[in-house]
C-alpha cells in the first residue's frame, strides 16, 4: 500500500464489480443459468449432490515474480518495475451437468513504484503497465451435458487460434479477461466450433484504473463495453494440415468509431521429410471493414505467412506479417495479445496509419533444458516507404520443476532515424525482464 498522494487503494471485491460492467457480467451468468435448468432433466449427475460438488472441486494457486527495466530515450528517468501477480482459483465438481470456477487476482508492488503503471500519474518514467490492483479475474458456469457441446457464461479466459485476434495478454501481471457468452462445439473428430457473444473486456490496467471505459484503441481504461460476436470454426482432419476460418465483429459501445469486421482464414501444419526433420509452414490472410457504426474508411488487409523447419528439437522459422494501412486507417486487433507479435519492447500496440510490414526470423532450441528463443525483426511501413527500425529479441526458460519456472527476457528496438518515422516508433527502447513462476 502506499502513502500520501500516491494511494492507490485496493477495493473490496463488490467495489470491484460495480466498475467492472456489472450489467453484462451478470446477464451471461443469468442466461447460462436458465438455460441449465430448462436443460437440467436431459444432463448427466457425476456429484450425487450440490454440496458434493461444491466441496470436493479443485483448487489453483498461481504465483508470479516479475522484474521489468525499460530504459526508454526522451524520458528522464528509467522504469525498474518489481511486481507479485498472484491469482487463487476454485473450480468446483460437476452436478446435473453443470461447474463453476472462481479466480481472484491480486498485483502487487515490492518496493518502490518506480515506474509509469498507466494508473499511477508517473510520466517521468516508461509503461509498465502492470498497476496495483485486486479484482476478480473470472466467475463462471460451465455446463457440459451433452457430448460435443459445452457452454460457458460469465467472466473468463479466452484465446482463438494463436491469439492473434482474440486473447488473453497473458504476459502482463493482470491478465485480460472477457464477460461474455461461449458456446464450444464438435460435431465430430476433427471439427470444433465456437461462438461467443461479447459484452465487457477487462482490461490489462486494472478494475480500478482511473479511466473506466475506453475512451480510444490507444488509451489506457479498464474496460471495453461491446455488443460484439466471434465465430471461429476449425478442422484438423486432414495430415499436416490445419485450418481456421473466423469472422469477429466487434462493436464498441464506447468507442463507437473503431468497431470493425474481421473475416479471416488460416492454415498451418507441419510436414515430415524425413532424417528427423519436420518442414513447418502457415499461411493467412484476413479482411477488415466497417461494421456497426464503424466509419467506411475502415478497410484494411492482413496478410501473415511463415516458412521453418524443426529437428532435434531446434527451430528456424522466416516470418512476414503485414496489417496494412492506407494513411487514414490501418488493420487493428484490439483485443489481441498484442504483446505477442511485432516485437516484445511493444511498439506497434496500436498499429500507425500507414500499417506495419513485419519481417522476421526466429531462431528456438532446447540445451540442457533451457528454452532458448532469439528473434530478428526489421519493421516497415506498408504505405509511404517508412523505415520504422529493427528490434532484437531473446529469451531463456528453465523448468525447475513441475511447478516452477524461472526465465529471463531481453527486447532491443532500434529506431530509424526516416525523416516520415516519428511517434512511439521512433523512440529508441530497452527492456529486460527477470522472473520466477509458482504454478499449482
């Protein structure tokens, strides 16, 4: 906790979920509800009853250390920024077809705030945007009592395909999480579907940030209150092959101009050549536009597509990504995990008009049980000829055990000094991570 003007109280929890949207959170608990007992009679019992259930379930710790220093030019001083995430979560047995999980999260700083948490007023220091807070994570009901189908309502985790487009941000402390409606299905092997109808994202800045509802796809809040659907199908039926076609329209409630439409379809696999080698391949290409009240000068292309190869546990991938922009508008993907892709200093979170053409290489491998990752990536404008910079990423990870790991991470962006480059992407940035994980 800390003092005097920099306070920043962690609220109770019912605190909580009066500024996390509680209309939406409640109406897709209130669905799944009624729907689960018109259904009730059909569903199987595994619990021989409701205290059973609720009492022999599961329960999950999830601790998390992490240091982040971010030397970031134009800025007096440097981020050194100590955070504990801890998140403790129940997910109860299954009676009439129907569980639940509750998680709770908590961040936490050790030490000195010595860093620009978004929510924190620290603008001498660079984004950590890992504020204090304590909230509830997720809250939901699951119902499974049909084979192939499962329904899920209330605040949870969700990631599509590689996160891409939909995800959870699960690097930041406080992860993002959405309440909406899922409805899971696989009609047979090979084949799963889901739709989700979308009503509030919880941000990664908090329950409790200053700004409540976004404002812009840029500025830091603590929610998105949508009116939104995501539809993904995906077929793995087929040797080396896999594919996804998608269509998420996303409308925003409160920033009501950047609701778009996104039709996609991806295909990836792997293909064994022979003397342990593996050939590694994914193509995709996806169609931004208005939708809702969205302005027509939303239109955009994306465009990704990777060639690698895979042996004795080693890995050479070349990658190009690009979200195109025309000058007015560029391919965005707000409810990404953005951090992801195009870099780990994150310097294309929000992709600038003129779009991003990502051309990377990725090199990965195993020694002596540390994961190693190295990545290359030269970044360009796709319109206007602009020379953004290149950046340098590594990475080592060591299981210590079942339930721990330990890693440290370093991204180097250089910015090219084109006369046409300015903004975030022109702002030479360092940062280093160190951290240590306790997962039950």
């Amino acid at each position: 906790m800390k003092k005097g003007s920099e306070i920043t109280p962690k609220y109770s929890l019912l605190k909580s979920q009066e500024k996390q949207c509680p209309g939406a959170f409640s109406r897709s608990v209130l669905f799944l509800f009624v729907f689960m007992v018109l259904a009730g009679s059909a569903v199987p019992v595994l619990a021989a009853s409701l205290s059973e259930a609720l009492t022999t379930g599961k329960v999950s710790l999830d601790v998390r250390y992490r240091y982040e220093g971010v030397d970031q030019a134009g800025l007096p001083k440097n981020a050194n920024a100590s955070t504990l995430r801890s998140r403790l979560g129940y997910k109860t047995g299954v009676f009439m077809g129907v569980s639940g999980f509750l998680e709770f999260e908590d961040v936490t700083v050790i030490g000195n705030e010595q860093y620009n948490s978004s929510a924190n007023g620290k603008s001498q220091y660079p984004v950590v945007a890992d504020p204090e807070d304590t909230e509830l994570n997720q809250a939901y009901l699951q119902w499974t009592g049909v084979e192939g189908l499962t329904l899920t309502g209330g605040r949870q985790r969700i990631k599509l395909d590689n996160d891409r487009f939909v995800g959870n941000v699960g690097w930041r402390q406080n992860e993002q999480t959405f309440d909406a409606l899922r409805l899971a299905f696989s009609p047979m092997a090979g084949l799963s579907g889901t739709y989700i109808y979308l009503e509030n994202v919880n941000r990664i800045f908090g329950a409790h940030h200053p700004t409540d509802i976004g404002v812009s796809l840029a500025a830091p809040s603590a929610n998105f209150r949508m009116d939104s659907h995501l539809v993904n199908l995906a077929y793995s039926g087929m040797p080396a092959l896999n594919a996804s076609a998608y269509a998420y329209l996303l409308d925003f409630d409160d920033v009501a101009l950047s609701s778009n439409k996104t039709l996609g379809l991806r295909l990836n696999g792997a293909i064994p050549v022979g003397a342990g080698m593996t050939l590694l391949y994914t193509a995709e290409y996806a169609d931004q536009s208005d939708y809702a009240d969205g302005p027509a000068t939303v239109d955009a292309d994306y465009l990704f597509g990777e060639l690698g190869a895979s042996m004795k546990g080693a890995a050479l991938k070349v990658s190009y990504e690009v979200l195109g922009g025309d000058g007015t508008y560029a391919f965005q993907t707000p409810l990404a995990t953005l951090h992801a892709f195009q870099g780990w200093a994150d310097k294309f979170l929000v992709t600038p008009v003129n779009g991003v053409e990502d051309l990377f290489f990725t090199l990965s491998g195993n020694v002596v049980g540390v994961k190693l990752v190295a990545v290359y990536h030269l970044f360009t404008s796709d319109k206007a000829d602009i020379d953004y910079g290149t950046e340098l990423d590594l990475l080592a990870l060591k299981n210590l055990s079942e339930h721990t790991l330990v890693g440290i991470k370093y991204a180097k962006y250089n910015a090219n000094s084109d006369p046409a480059n300015s903004g975030g992407t022109a702002v030479d940035t360092d940062k280093l991570w160190l951290m240590a994980e306790l997962k039950f």
